[in-house]
C-alpha cells in the first residue's frame, strides 16, 4: 500500500508538478487539500506571550507555466480565522485597526513562478500578499522536504513573517509586535476531488 502511495505520488509529481504541458497557455496542477492542511497566524506581544490562530477555511492551487515553472495562489477567509486567548484579543485582531476582517475578509497570496524542486530543497518563495486591501511583495521560507513526495507524503511546510504597518496595521503598538506570522502545512490532492 505505501509503495503503491509513492509510486502515484511520483506519478503525480512527475506527470503533474513537473512535466510541462501540452498546451501554450497556464495549466492547473494539483489543488491544496484544506482538509489535511493548516494555515496559521501569529502576533507576538511585546510583554511576552503570542496570539495564534488558525484559519479554518481556505483554499488554493498550483499553476503550471509552459516552462514548466510553478506558480502557489492561496486564499484564506479571515472571518473564518479561529485566535486563541481571551474574547478582546478575538475582537481586537479582527477589528477595523487590525486584520479589518468586516471589510476585507480575504487575505490571498500569489508566489512568483518558482522550479519545481522548490517543494523538496526548500528555499525563499517570492511573491506578493493581500492583506486588509492591501498588497505588498513578501517572502516565505520553503523548508527542505522529509520525503520523496512533499505535499501528499509528507507536509510543505512555508512560513515567514511579515510587517504588519506595511499593511496599514499600525494600532495597538504599545502591547504588539510588528511582525505577523504566517505558517503553512499543507499537502496536496487531484484538481476536482472532495
């Protein structure tokens, strides 16, 4: 059964990830699986402490170039974003001088092309993040994969942190941090399955 695993998922990554396509244009290769991934967040706080929290909806795929580059969009629904701590801590991140969730729910990320072996090596992931209606160029840190297939074997694991007044976020410095986290683990499945 795991042999049978490995062999579909280096099919996939062979076949899907990493073989060009046959037509011009932009092809879409496997879907992230939101229901074996996690998107997380994090605020430090200046006294100590982190708030954290999860995303509890999100979505996103993988684009494949003619060149057989790679190309990340991910979407997730910061109204569904579930924050650890006290009911405050809830309503201050979400609040208009914070994540400004009632009107901008969605926060989105699109990578610049990237080689294929990225997801395995592990290194910087470019591109650019939308954050309360804003977006600025970001990057994220690819850690090196711990099996042959990253995303259906083994977790893609892309953090990084980003500054938070760079997005409009410039309320509550006394008891926060600039930087907000971001952390990733996500796998894989077919474009179109449950």
């Amino acid at each position: 059964m795991k042999a049978a695993r490995a062999g579909i998922g280096l099919a996939l990554l062979a076949g899907g990830l990493l073989g060009p396509p046959a037509a011009a244009a932009v092809d879409t290769a496997p879907e992230i699986d939101p229901r074996a991934s996690r998107a997380a967040i994090t605020v430090d706080l200046r006294v100590g402490g982190r708030v954290q929290g999860r995303f509890q909806d999100f979505d996103g795929q993988l684009l494949r170039h003619p060149d057989g580059q790679l190309q990340v969009q991910v979407r997730l629904d910061a109204s569904r974003l579930v924050l650890e701590g006290p009911g405050w801590m809830d309503r201050s991140m979400r609040s208009e001088k914070f994540l400004d969730v009632a009107r901008h729910p969605v926060i989105r990320f699109r990578s610049e092309p990237f080689a294929p072996g990225l997801s395995r090596e592990g290194g910087w992931m470019a591109g650019e993040l939308e954050l309360r209606g804003v977006s600025r160029p970001v990057r994220f840190q690819v850690a090196p994969a711990a099996c042959e297939a990253p995303g259906l074997d083994c977790d893609i694991h892309v953090s990084g942190v980003v500054s938070r007044r760079e997005f409009g976020m410039v309320a509550y410095r006394v008891w926060l941090q600039d930087g907000v986290g971001f952390d990733f683990r996500v796998r894989l499945r077919q474009s179109g399955r449950p």
